[in-house]
C-alpha cells in the first residue's frame, strides 16, 4: 500500500467510499449520495504543495482517502487545517486510516501547518480513538448540532499542534 496524491481519475472511488459512509451515520452529516460531479470542485480545491487529497493505493484499488482543507476561510488561520479520513468498507481495521493520519502529522510542517483539527461525531468511537492515539485532543463539544433520523447528534472538535509541542505516539 502506497499513500500518493489523488488525480482526478480517483475521485469515482473517493465518492465511492465517501457515500458508502452515509447510511452508517457514523462519519459524515450528509444523508444522501453526493455525485462525482458535484466533488469536483471540492477535488480542485485541493493542492499537493499546500493542502493536499492523499488515497492509499492498494495495488491500484483506492482503499482510502485523507484531505486537508482550510480552516475557516480566512487568512489567519493559514497555519491550521481541517483533517478528513475515509477508509473502503473491505479496508477497515487494516491500518488504512492510522498510516494516513500518521504520515499527515508527518508532512504537516512541510505544509505551512502548525495545527491540525477535525470535526468527528460523539459517537463516532472508532475515529476519536484513533485520533487521541496520534496526539489529538478534545477541544470542544458542539452539543446535539446534528439531526439525522430523529436524533441529535454531538460534534466532537479534535486537534493538535505539530509545531513539536506534542510528539507522535507510535504503533497502531
């Protein structure tokens, strides 16, 4: 497994395991599938020397996909982005998502990036765990702010400097 910048050519299989992720209501606040075409300018948004859309490369199978995006949109906070990992269904609990999140934390400085945050559901077990075994702490709760099928849901905000203040931990 290789991890290496999306091309566009990837981003049927980023929908792919993107929309697999809907009906779980575990990853992501959209209720229906978003469309490949309605991804593009998402896609475009993303550049490899500045904030890049990273898949693993699983002998030519996208198993997974990592994306940095700006935070907030606004010039001051050029130093921090907005992390979000997705991993293919048959991939899970292979190490797909923690050697995408580590080498993000590794590359991050090269970016311009002190600070990495992320926004994961209350609920969400799996990836909050995953991010506090990389350094990652809780740094705000938005109560109930999501609804999906009658229930509220908790967003957890997550983050970490890697200006060297906090240190990777190792393992998987």
């Amino acid at each position: 497994m290789i991890i290496r910048d999306a091309s566009i050519a990837d981003l049927p299989a980023i929908v792919a395991i993107y929309n697999a992720t809907i009906p779980t209501r575990l990853a992501t606040a959209d209720t229906a599938p978003v469309s490949v075409a309605s991804r593009e300018p998402w896609f475009h948004e993303h550049t490899p020397a500045r904030r890049p859309l990273w898949v693993m490369d699983d002998d030519g199978v996208v198993s997974g996909w990592f994306s940095f995006q700006s935070f907030y949109g606004r010039p001051a906070y050029h130093a921090t982005a907005e992390l979000s990992v997705y991993v293919h269904a048959g991939h899970r609990r292979r190490g797909v998502a923690w050697q995408l999140l580590e080498e993000a934390i590794r590359c991050s400085p090269s970016l311009g990036l002190a600070t990495l945050v992320g926004y994961i559901f209350g609920h969400n077990t799996p990836s909050l765990r995953l991010f506090e075994r990389h350094g990652f702490e809780r740094w705000g709760l938005l109560p109930r702010v999501a609804e999906m099928d009658g229930s509220e849901r908790d967003v957890v905000i997550v983050g970490r400097r890697v200006d060297g203040t906090v240190s990777t931990p190792s393992g998987g």
